[in-house]
C-alpha cells in the first residue's frame, strides 16, 4: 500500500526530531517540544485515516514518539541521577526511521543520552571534592585528602557504572526471558491448534461413521420389518388351510359314521 501525504510527512518530521534529538540544545531550545507535539497530533489523525499503515508499522511510530517525548520529560528533570534513571526506562525505536539510516537514529540517541547522563553523574562526583578542600583547615594534609576523595569517588563512579551496567543487563535478561515466553505461549498455541485440528477431524470421522451406522440400520430394519410381514402371511394360509382340512374331515366324518338311533 502505497504512503499517503500525512504519512510522508509524519515520516519527514520523525526524522528532523531525532537529528534535533541526537544534537547537543540549548535549554531554552523549544522547537524539539513543539515538533513531537505535532508528530502526536499528526500520529493520532493517521491512527483514524481509513488506509492507514500496518499496525506493526504504526506501533513502531508510537514506540519512536513515545520516546522522543519521555526524552524531552526526562530532560526536564533537575538530578542527573533521576535523568539516568529515567533514560534507563526508554525504548527506541527497532527500525531505521529511512532508509539512509543503517541503524535506528532513536538508539542512538537513546545511547548518547545515557553516556551524557553517566558523564554528569561522574562530574558531579568529582566537583565535590573542591568544596570540601576549600574549607579544610589542614593544608599541610590537603594532598593526602584530596587523594583519598578522588579515589573514594573514583570508586563511587565505577560502583554507579556498575549499577547501571547491571540494571541493563537486567533489562536485557527480561527482554529475552519475555522472547522466550513468547516463543513457548507460540509452539503451545500451534500444538494445541494442532490437537484441536486433529480432534475436529476425529470427531468427523466419528459423525461420518455414525451417519453410515444409521443408514446401514435403517435398512436392516426395512428388512426385517418385510421378513416379518412375509412370515406372517405364510402362517396364516397355513392356519387356514387346517382349518378348512379340519372342517372337511369332520362332514365326511358325519356322513360316513351316521348318529345312532
């Protein structure tokens, strides 16, 4: 099916929103804002149009706007540590937006905006060692604790790397455990279709016999029923004809032997 005008352009305008998106903006930048508005807006009018798109295909325009917009929300957020946090819960986009792209720009996107994130957590570490020399009395011992700060959150950073590494690879096991049920709640499904297919011709064949059975009894019984009524007519000739063998036997009887006087 070919794409129609608002689809063309809800395509042309995705992609100027994950260049902007994959750019560094100015805080008061608002066109990013204003843009995923209208891809909303244009997006709910293609979900009404009577040919619109394959629903795989509109799901994945959802998937790809629901990201730009928790991106925009995420960056609103003061804490570096809640925008990491609310990055870890995006999901871009699985397939290319045009077919320039080799890789979905939305997974790029999703990847600069974690290590920019992981970059602030980390400066923000590392920024509060100068106050805490700054009012240290000690001078002499300023080398030793500055050290002894710098390779505390050091480590601190490399434990947050850690956190958030295990947190992928947490999401990563739960994407493919929810693949893996998928794929089993699949081969039940086709087995049980295939129990319920054999069932079905099962109990055919059952009717079919039984429709045969019937028939094959219908006529048994047409058959009797005849035999009966051709042996009941032999019967009764025979009765009758002893009968009237009797009734003759009987006047020849009386002629013959006359009563006597």
């Amino acid at each position: 099916m070919a794409a129609t005008r608002l689809e063309l352009n809800l395509v042309r305008l995705l992609s100027r929103c994950e260049a902007l998106a994959a750019e560094r903006r100015d805080p008061e930048e608002w066109r990013l804002e204003k843009y995923v508005a209208a891809l909303e807006d244009m997006l709910r009018e293609l979900k009404k149009q009577s040919s619109k798109p394959a629903p795989e295909l509109l799901n994945e325009y959802s998937r790809k706007v629901d990201f730009l917009k928790g991106l925009l929300e995420a960056e609103k957020l003061s804490s570096s540590t809640e925008k990491a946090l609310a990055n870890q819960f995006l999901a871009p986009g699985r397939t290319p937006t045009t077919a320039k792209e080799r890789t979905p720009a939305t997974k790029t996107v999703h990847l600069q905006t974690k290590a920019r994130c992981t970059g602030q957590m980390r400066s923000e570490l590392l920024g509060t060692v100068r106050p805490v020399l700054l009012l240290c009395p000690a001078c002499v011992q300023l080398p030793r604790v500055a050290e002894g700060l710098s390779s505390d959150e050091k480590q601190s950073a490399v434990e947050l790397d850690a956190v958030l590494q295990h947190h992928q690879d947490m999401q990563e096991k739960l994407a493919e455990e929810m693949l893996s049920l998928a794929r089993s709640l699949k081969n039940n499904t086709l087995a049980a279709q295939n129990v319920i297919k054999q069932d079905n011709q099962t109990l055919s064949h059952s009717l079919r016999m039984a429709d045969q059975n019937f028939e094959k009894l219908k006529d048994e019984s047409d058959r009797l029923e005849q035999h009966a009524k051709k042996s009941v007519n032999w019967l009764l000739w025979i009765m009758l004809i002893v009968v009237c063998f009797i009734f003759i036997s009987m006047i020849l009887f009386i002629r013959i032997f006359p009563k006597l006087k």
